[in-house]
C-alpha cells in the first residue's frame, strides 16, 4: 500500500539544483524532495508521497491523519519501519 502521508517542513535547502527538506512525520524525519510545492516554508505540514511533497495541507487535518494512521499500524509501514522498531 502506497499513501501520501503527512509531515511537517522543519528544514529547506537546495540540492542538485532541487528545492529539498527535512519532513518530520510524528518523530520521523526523512529528506524530501519540495520542487512540487515551491511556496513551502518551513513550518507548514505537506502531504508526501514517495520522496515528493505534492502540496500543503491544514496542521489541524495533518494531525488527525497523522493519528489515524498510527492506531491502525500504517504509519510505521509506509515510513519503513518495523511495528515498536522505533527506527
């Protein structure tokens, strides 16, 4: 199963040529890539999905989301993880 999950910016920079970030996704963070959503900052909550930022989203609506999937386990599976792995 692929989805886009939420993560808010807590880090801009360039790379190759690309506009890039930190997203950290409820203490996970991975580097993605932002070139879709050129008037992020850092701060605002995206929807990502598969390394790319597709566009920006409300906090409030990013948490829930953020919250279901932690109860129903696919948090842990989509960011790669291993259910209580805390990797």
């Amino acid at each position: 199963m692929c989805l886009g999950i939420p993560g808010k910016i807590t880090e801009i920079y360039e790379k190759d040529g690309l506009k890039m970030g930190k997203v950290d996704f409820g203490g996970v963070v991975r580097e993605i890539c932002l070139a879709y959503i050129p008037e992020a900052q850092i701060g605002n909550y995206t929807i990502v999905h598969v390394g790319f930022a597709l566009n920006l989203i409300d906090e409030d609506e990013a948490l829930k989301t953020l919250e279901l999937l932690a109860e129903i386990g696919a948090l842990a599976e989509e960011l790669g993880e291993s259910p209580g792995d805390g990797s």
